[in-house]
C-alpha cells in the first residue's frame, strides 16, 4: 500500500497538518520538524497524491513555461532557475517551444489551458499583442508573467533585463577598447533587438561616432545568421574593426566568419555578444559578453508568479528589471 501523509505523522505523533506544512516548506513549521519529516518521508518512499491535493485546493500545481527557443542555453538556465523556485514548492513545469513563432505560441498557450494550469511564464515570440494573444491570456484563468521580452500593447507581470543598457555596455566597451568603426548585428524587431540596437546607436553618439546604417547587418538568432551577417560586414569598406552581436549564438557565428577570412580575434576586429551562455569562454577565442542574470530572471518570475497566484484579487502587474553586467574575455581585449 502507499504511504500516506498520516502514517509520517502517526510515525512521529505530530498532527496531519504540520506534515503537509513541512512537506510544502511553509515558514509555520520549525526547522528540526521539518527536518524530521523530511528525513520520514524519505526513508517510507512517501509520494504525495497530486490528484487528491489538487481536488482538494482546486488547483492543478501545473506550471507552463513557454520559450522560443529551448536549445539556446539562457532559456535553459532561465528554466531552471524557475524550477529551483517552483518544484520544492510542488510544482510541475511543462515546457512548450515556440520556435519563434506567435501563431506556435498561441497555440501552447491554449494547450494549457486545456491542462488547466495553474500559472504561465512566457518569453514571448509575440512583439505586440493580438486580439487573439489577449483573449487566450484571459481564457486561461491563470496568472502569468513575462520574461525577457516585452510585449508592446499588453500590461501585465515582467521580468527582465535593459536591453537598451545592454547595447550601450556592449558598443562602449569595444569603444573603449580603441576600435574606430563599430558595426551591430541586430536581432529581430523584437523588444531585445529593437532595445539593444538603440543602446548601440546611443553608445555610438555619445562617443561621437557617425552611426551608419551600413555597419548594422540584419539576422535572426542562430550561429549560421549570424556567420552570414558578418561576411556581408566584412565587405563594407571600410571594414569593421569592431561588432556588437545580438547575443552568443550569433556572435560565435560571426567570429567563426572572422576566421575563415584569415583575420585574428580582437587584434582585426574585436568582438562581443550577449547572454554569457554556459560555453561563451569555451569558444576558441573566449567570447566578451553581457551578462542577463538569466538564473536571477527565473527565480524572480517564479517568485512574481507564486504571490500573484497565491492572491485572489488582482494585482497591479509589476516589472522588474536587472542591470546588465560586462563580462570581458580575450575577443574584445585589445588593452590590458
């Protein structure tokens, strides 16, 4: 027969309630008791009956987590920095991927609603909201928060990062470094692309450099869009001796571009992303980025997400924004 709650308390002659209060981690119950039912549970192989607790609470202990693109490492850490958060809380997350796509995302978002999930988490493919993103939001009964990106038109919970700071930290730095014609591989007209273009374009001004359409080179996400865009800089004349990249992926693809063109890594041109991804200073040149605190965003979403849920009224939706940090490696280190 399974263990059930009652038997840890019958074991150690404390009420059902201070078992399913330390087992959920709530502050009411000290922690040597905690300890002590923690340690029971583990050695009875207790499993707590999800069915039953969230017949009972009228919830699901459903988190959906929806991200555009799994494969790129900051989503990743970004995961589990919500799951740090939310599992020892009793959480399940369910992970969906967008693969950038806002009709893909819309979908996701009514798939869980169908799983009746009791909160959203969305680094958005949507830069503006829809009719369509609006009434699935209002459908779904859940709360929800935002991350990364914003989504122009829709008021509502986030977390992230100033990506115009972003763009400026980054431009000025290879500025600093001594480079004289600074180009930008931007990202898409999203609210992180649109925001670190601008803090590129800022940089350039208040370092009274001429910002030249020319020297920024579309392109999406990944290492090859981001190999492509550099070889079509590196045909400008003159040519770059630094570039700003939308974030890793692409700059890794660039300096791969760098490279084959038998030009060194930052003596030619100097080079920096953004996101600081878990294998940026294992590249064969160590890459220069900005760090976004991506395990921090997680955390704090999560946390956002778990006092919205916890409140039956509605709340006014907050935003919460972290400060970029450089992080200076060899492929923009021109001075010592």
């Amino acid at each position: 027969m399974s263990v059930r709650m009652k038997d840890i308390a019958d074991d150690l002659g404390v009420s059902l309630m201070t078992v399913s209060k330390a087992l959920r981690n709530h502050q009411d119950v000290g922690a040597e008791t905690r300890r002590r039912v923690l340690q029971r549970a583990k050695e009875l192989k207790y499993q707590p009956n999800l069915m039953a607790r969230g017949l009972a609470s009228r919830r699901t202990f459903l988190i959906g987590l929806i991200v555009p693109d799994m494969m790129h490492s900051f989503f990743a850490e970004v995961a589990r920095g919500i799951g740090d958060k939310l599992e020892p809380q009793g959480y399940q997350i369910l992970i969906a991927n967008s693969g950038e796509r806002a009709d893909r995302e819309l979908q996701q978002i009514r798939s869980f609603q169908g799983r009746s999930v009791d909160g959203l988490i969305i680094a958005s493919a949507a830069g503006r909201a829809s009719p369509q993103l609006t009434d699935a939001l209002a459908a779904t009964n859940a709360r929800y928060v935002f991350i990364d990106r914003t989504v122009t038109g829709l008021h509502a919970n986030y977390v992230g990062v100033d990506n115009e700071e972003i763009g400026y930290l980054a431009t000025s730095h290879l500025i600093e470094q001594g480079c004289t014609c600074v180009a930008h591989i931007r990202g898409p007209a999203i609210s992180t692309g649109t925001g670190r273009l601008s803090g590129y374009r800022r940089a350039l001004e208040s370092h009274e450099f001429a910002v030249s359409g020319g020297c920024i080179s579309g392109c999406e996400y990944e290492d090859a869009a981001g190999y492509s865009a550099m070889r079509r800089l590196l045909e400008l004349k003159p040519r770059p001796d630094g570039v700003f990249c939308y974030n890793d992926p692409v700059a890794a693809g660039a300096m791969k571009a760098i490279l084959e063109a038998g030009l060194r890594i930052p003596q030619d041109i100097a080079v920096i992303g953004a996101g600081n991804v878990h294998y940026s200073d294992l590249l064969r040149v160590p890459l220069s980025t900005i760090d976004q605190s991506s395990a921090l965003i997680g955390r704090t979403s999560a946390d956002l997400l778990m006092n919205s849920m916890q409140t039956k009224a509605p709340t006014v939706p907050r935003r919460i924004l972290f400060s970029p940090q450089l992080i200076v490696r060899a492929s923009s280190q021109r001075k010592t």
